[in-house]
C-alpha cells in the first residue's frame, strides 16, 4: 500500500499543500480503475502502472484523450492492458457502467485512483 505523506506551507492566501506519493508496486495482471487517467497525475499512473505489467481503466470526462491514451498504452504492450470509458465522477450511474465495463473487460479491479482535476 503506498503511504502518503502531506507537507504543508502556509502563506497568506491560499494554503498550499503538497503531496508526495511513494510510487507503487503491482503485481502482474492486477487491474487499476483510474479517474482522470487522460492527462497529468493519473496519466502518470497509469503509464507506470502498465510498465510493471497491471492493467488500467482510463476512466475520463475527455473521452478522446481518454481513447488515445489506452490505446498508446495497448500499442507500448503488444496486448490489451488498457481500456478507456467516458466517466463523469458527479454521476453514479456512469461509474457503476464504468466498474461494470472494467469487470466485464479484465474479470476485476484490485485498486482505484482517483486523480481529478477541479473544473472552474
């Protein structure tokens, strides 16, 4: 399990806090559920996690991004490792389709990640 650890600084507005992620160590095969895999930490994550043979549900609003990022990550592996569904986290209905698609897909899901990226 990967520990995380938040330091904080505090200027006048706003506080800032930084978080620092021991990187984490997969077994073969095992699945990962990403929100926000299109793009910065999750796509991070997910490239990594596939280096050391899991395999990842790019779950992302962008569906786009989303389709072309697993599909970069099947093409790098030579095999399925990666599928893409559009999920808007605010509605549970799309992440119930999302899990149910994922499980249909890999069998199961060993761990989630939830890397968002506020709207404005």
């Amino acid at each position: 399990m990967p520990s995380l650890y938040v330091t904080e600084r505090l200027p006048i507005f706003p506080i800032i806090l930084i978080l620092r992620i021991s990187m984490p160590v997969i077994s073969c095969g095992e699945v990962s559920y990403i929100t926000g895999a299109a793009s910065g930490i999750g796509r991070g994550l997910g490239t990594m996690l596939v280096s050391q043979r899991g395999r990842v549900i790019v779950a992302d609003l962008n569906a786009e991004a989303g389709y072309k990022f697993a599909s970069e990550l099947n093409e790098k592996a030579g095999s399925i490792v990666a599928i893409s569904v559009k999920v808007d986290t605010t509605i549970w209905e799309d992440q119930l389709v999302a899990f149910q698609q994922a499980a249909n897909t890999f069998g199961r899901i060993d761990y989630d990640a939830f890397s968002l990226e506020a709207a404005r």
